[in-house]
C-alpha cells in the first residue's frame, strides 16, 4: 500500500549549467512543494502505513531548506564567501539544486530518516518509494532508489548553517542519520 505526505518550503538557488540564461545566471526562488511517498506491505495497529507523526524528522529535513539559499559545493570561492556573508540560511549541498538534485538528496536524506525511525506500532516493510519536488506549478522531478546511481553522495558533505541548525526543535536527528 502507497501512502504520500506533502512538505513546502520557500528555497532560493542558482542552477549553473542549465540551458535557461535566467536560471544559470541569477539568485532566484522557487515555491517548492516536496511529495514523500512511503509504502508498506503491513498496516500497523492503527490500520496505517506509518502514523505521520514520525515523519517529524522529515519536516526538519524539508524545512531546513526553507528562506535558505542551496549552495552548490562546486560554485566559486568568492560566491560562496557572498553568500554566508550577507544570509543565515545557508544549506551546502553536494548537488546542483535543480528539482532533480533536490528530489535525490531528499530521497536520500530521507531514506536514511526512515531507517533511523524506530517503528513501534506494528507496522510492516515501511519503505521510501519515491520523492517528488515540484518547482513550479507545470512540473516536477521524481527519484526512486535506483536513480541514486546518478550521484554520489556521502551524508558528511551535507552542512546546514548555524541559523538553520539552532531553529531544529530536535537537535539529535541530524547526528542520527550521520551516524
Ligand atoms: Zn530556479
């Protein structure tokens, strides 16, 4: 069985390379909206895939990206200097944030989320099927586990900046999943 929990953040990126001179080339945001599709081959006590009160540490995750810039681990010296100068919110990240590098490093994250999650109400095979980010209204990229073939992340290259680690209500699950 497929369940789905959406999450939004409001997240401000330069995707270089791209085709688009207007994304390539200047700071701009985006209203993204992030789909989390779980599935289970068991429903629990509660006759549910997983209560999404244990997707806590996913909101963290997914708004941990929120009034943040993502900063691409490749951009120059003096960008990045710029950046942590003049925002807080800074996440660096080992990807481009494209939708598809956002819908990868989620998938990522949050597969290691769930492994972490301690699974208490008898629920079954509780698996990350697939991570949407929508980046406009008129598309979206979508990961599945095979897709992490396309990069090669490590969860050690991953750096929240300290305005974004103090507002996290539980300080552990960062450390959790680093483990
Ligand atoms: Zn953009």
């Amino acid at each position: 069985m497929l369940i789905r929990k959406l999450f939004k953040f409001e997240g401000a990126h330069i995707v270089r390379n791209c085709s688009s001179h207007r994304c390539r080339e200047n700071i701009h945001g985006h209203s993204y909206i992030v789909e989390v599709f779980i599935t289970s081959d068991k429903l629990d006590r509660g006759y549910m895939v997983m209560d999404f009160v244990l997707l806590n540490k996913v909101k963290e995750l997914v708004d941990s990206f929120d009034h943040t810039y993502s900063l691409w681990q490749e951009e120059s010296d003096e960008l990045k200097s710029f950046i942590y100068k003049y925002n807080r919110r800074v996440a660096e990240i080992p990807v481009s944030p494209s939708a598809e590098g956002y819908a990868l490093l989620f998938f990522y994250l949050i597969d290691k989320i769930l492994r972490n999650t301690e699974y208490k109400n008898g629920e079954g095979n509780v698996q990350l099927s697939s991570v949407r980010v929508h980046e406009t209204a008129t598309g979206y990229a979508e990961a599945f586990q095979e897709d992490l073939k396309l990069v090669n992340f490590n969860v050690h290259d991953i750096c929240f900046s300290e305005a974004i680690r103090e507002e996290w209500k539980d300080k552990q699950w960062w450390e959790e999943i680093r483990n």
